[in-house]
C-alpha cells in the first residue's frame, strides 16, 4: 500500500517555482500549476518515506521563494 500527500502552494509565479523545483523532483513526484497554485502530488510506499520527501520538498519551496524574492529585490534596487 502505498501513502500520497498533495500540496498546494500558492506563489506570485508559480510557473517560475515549479521551474525552479523541476530537478528535484523524484519519479515518485508530480507537478503542475494551477492559476498561482503549484499542486505537488507526492507517493511512496511508506509513511516514512512520504514524510521525507514531503520535508525535503518544503525547505526546496522555501528555498526558491527566497531566491526569487532575493532577485527581485536586488533587481528592483539597481533598477531605481
């Protein structure tokens, strides 16, 4: 039996943070937007194994918010 977790997370670009999380993603992994909604189907064959993944793909989605705040912020500063 196996276990499956969906996210959904919503983003300014959400095309651009699926992009970003693209190479990460497992076989076991599937993504699509949605409007300003990135849906992240997840499933493994135990609870353990969800778990992980599900924790590695949440610090990955923080990661690429962070950058991509970070890149606007710079670009928006030597733009002014």
């Amino acid at each position: 039996m196996s276990r499956r977790a969906t996210l959904r997370t919503t983003h300014d670009d959400a095309d651009i943070i699926a992009g970003a999380l693209e190479p990460d993603n497992t076989e076991s992994m599937h993504s699509r937007v949605e409007g300003d909604e990135l849906v992240t189907t997840i499933e493994r064959d135990s609870t353990g194994g969800l778990h992980a993944t599900v924790d590695d793909y949440v610090v990955n989605v923080t990661v690429a918010e962070t950058v991509i705040e970070a890149t606007r912020t710079h670009t928006d500063t030597n733009h002014e």
